[in-house]
C-alpha cells in the first residue's frame, strides 16, 4: 500500500489546463507560459497529450482551449467526451457543432443586433450519396428573383459555416452570382447584402465578460489589417458595439469569440460572428492586441480552472439553448420600474486593459 504522501496530495489536488491547437505557434505557446508564469496555486497549463481515447475516460485536464476541433472531427468527438467527463471545453463542443452563420443571423435579428439581409442558398452540386430525387421539396428553378430583390448587388456570397476568408466572393449581378456560384460544389452558400462602411470594428470576447474593439480594415492586406491610423471613434458608437458583442457571446453561448461590425450610417452591423478560433497571431493581430488576448485567455483560463467541479457539466451554455430548455422567451420581459437592476459585468475595451503580462511575447 502506498502511504499518503504530500507528493501524492499535490497531484490530486493539481488542475491542469491544456490547449488543443493546430498550425498555429505564437498564441498557444504564449497562454501556456503566461498561465504557468503565474504560479498560481494547483493549477498548471501544458499542451494537450492524447495518445488514445476510451469512451467515458477522462482526458486529465480541468479545462481544455480549443483551437483546432473545426478542421479536425476526432478533436470535437473527443472534447465532447471530455465534456462528459467534467473538463470545461472553451468552446463548448457541442454548440460549436450546432450553430453556423445563418442561424447566428437568425438570432441576431431576435435579439435586436443588426444584420445584413441574408438568403440560403441550396448547394450546386448534390451532396455525395444524394441525386436529384433526394430533393422532393425544393420548388426548381428557385425564386431567384425575390432572392436577389431582397439582398440587392453588389452582394456577398461566402459558405454559411465558412472562415479563414476561404471561398467568399463579392458579386456585382446576377450573372456574377450564377458564374462564381457554379463553381462552388457542395458548399451551402449564403447570399447577403453588401454593407457598404465607413468604418470597421473587429472585437475579440472571452467570458462573455471582456471585449477589445479593434479597428480594423479588412481591404488591406492581412498584416495592416488591425492597423489603427485612422481617427478615433465615436465613444457612443464604441459601447453600442461593445453592447452587441456581448449581447451575441451570450446568446450563442461562446466563452471566446470574435465578432465583426460594418458601420453603415453610424450604425454597427454584425458582419461575421461565428468565429469560435479567432485569430490571434501576433503576426497579424499586432503586439498590443496579442499581449491583451493572451493575458485575458488565461487569466479567464484559471478563473475557469478555479470553477470547474468534477463529476458535473462545466461547459458555457448560451442563453439561446437555457431558454429553449426551459421553455422560456428570447427576451426575457422588461422588469419592472421597482426591480433592483443587477451590477454590470465587468468590461474590458481598448481604452481599459487588464495588468499588462510581464512577458507575453510568443516564442517563435
Ligand atoms: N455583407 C457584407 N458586406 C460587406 N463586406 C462583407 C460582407 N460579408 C463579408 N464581407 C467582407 O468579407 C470579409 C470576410 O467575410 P466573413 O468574415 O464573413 O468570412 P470569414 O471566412 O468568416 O472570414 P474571417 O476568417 O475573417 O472570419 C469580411 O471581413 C468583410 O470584409
Ligand atoms: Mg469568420
């Protein structure tokens, strides 16, 4: 028998956070040494190891940072059996599974965040293992003049679960759109009104609780995109964006996310919201950024760490799936003029940071 020992104790007591990533090489290393720079107490952070995976088997870690489980099936099977087994997914594997952007869309609209007109559009091509006497209910052709009225052109036209800029296209008729969409294959596409900007904001959220509005340009090329020469924006515009942001992480239910704002006419419109691994290179996002995304992810990592309780679900769920379970409105009714309103959550933008690292830099 082994005697206890304050070795063994430790080890038992010890939380590990682990980070699941793929080509990426700046951003996960920084988090692991940032996290593991803070010495905090029992909770340590490493890159995930997996060398199997058995049904209903712990993978060790109390949270795990995903950042790869979009291009990689095994990945997402495994975080949702580590999800049932107590480990803290950031994201929660099972809504990123669920959700893409015309859904989000959807949403959005419920939620008062506003959109661009958006149409789905059917695949060109059947998807494998179908032919045309699988679609039995799509009227052909399709109403394709009700659909172009209603997003206008110029237009995008871009995968409704698509990222990394891959197969979106800016259509200026509907020539264009059967020309480019013809060779589009079994992508299900979105077709969407342009919004045509003055100004351009991409934020990163994590928690649901901390936003950093970036300027951003998304005509540059990658490198100067979150370059910010520009002239300072409205300070009422900036918490009308901060405000949706958050109001979006929550519903969806994403404890790291992006989201992205054409202003058209002074008003934010939520472009691209379904960005559960956003970029965070240091090569493209720039120093500042880098350093504040780094800081905030583990600092939300351990706070994470702290929480989690085994033997229990510890995922985020969004407000969008509590209130279908418990069969509740969207919107909650307004409270009445008497109620107590809560304290707000803490908000972190580009003007208030939190503690800047004391080395953050990724290694290369
Ligand atoms: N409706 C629109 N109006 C104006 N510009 C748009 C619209 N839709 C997309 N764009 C432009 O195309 C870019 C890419 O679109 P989107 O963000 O939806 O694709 P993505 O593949 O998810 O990109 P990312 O990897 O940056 O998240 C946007 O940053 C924006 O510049
Ligand atoms: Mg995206």
């Amino acid at each position: 028998m082994i005697a206890s020992s304050p070795l063994k104790d430790k080890f038992k007591t010890m939380k590990k956070i682990g980070i699941l990533f793929g080509q990426e090489r700046s951003f996960p290393e920084a988090v692991i040494e940032r996290i593991n720079q803070k010495a905090e107490k029992g909770i340590t952070a490493e890159a995930v190891q997996i060398d199997k995976i058995f049904q209903n088997v712990p993978l060790g870690y109390s949270v795990i940072i995903d950042r790869i489980s979009q291009d990689v099936p095994f990945y997402r099977a495994s975080l949702k059996n580590a999800a049932i087994t107590g480990t803290a997914v950031i994201n929660n594997p099972f809504w990123w599974s669920a959700d893409e952007k015309f859904f989000n869309n959807a949403l959005a609209e419920q939620i008062g965040v506003p959109v661009p007109k958006t149409a789905l559009i059917p695949s060109r091509e059947h998807p494998t293992g179908t032919t045309g006497e699988s679609f039995s209910n799509l009227t052909m052709p399709l109403d394709w003049d009700a659909i172009f009225e209603y997003t206008g052109f110029p237009a995008y036209m871009k995968p409704y679960d698509g990222g990394g800029w891959r197969d979106v296209y800016k259509l200026h008729d509907k020539e264009d759109f059967f020309d480019k969409h013809s060779g589009t294959q079994q992508l299900v596409m979105l077709l969407q009104e342009e919004i045509i900007f003055e100004e351009y904001f991409r934020c990163y959220c994590i928690g649901g609780k901390y936003v950093r509005i970036m300027q951003y340009d998304p005509r540059n090329p990658h490198h100067l995109r979150y370059a910010t020469e520009g002239k300072s924006p409205d300070p009422k515009l900036l918490k009308t964006v901060e405000e949706y942001t958050l109001r979006l992480c929550k519903y969806l239910g994403y404890d790291f996310n992006t989201v992205e704002f054409a202003v058209r006419d002074g008003i934010p419109i939520a472009i691209d919201f379904c960005n559960p691994a956003p970029d965070a290179d240091i090569k493209s996002v720039g120093q500042e950024n880098f350093d504040w995304v780094v800081e905030t992810t583990a600092n939300y990592a351990i706070e994470r760490a702290k929480a989690q309780k085994d033997g229990q679900d510890n995922l985020t769920w969004g407000e969008y799936i509590k209130s279908s379970v418990g069969g509740k409105p969207l919107i909650a009714k307004a409270a009445p003029k008497t109620a107590k309103t809560a304290a707000p959550k803490k908000v972190v933008t580009a003007e208030k940071t939190p503690a800047k690292p004391k080395k953050a830099a990724a290694k290369k």
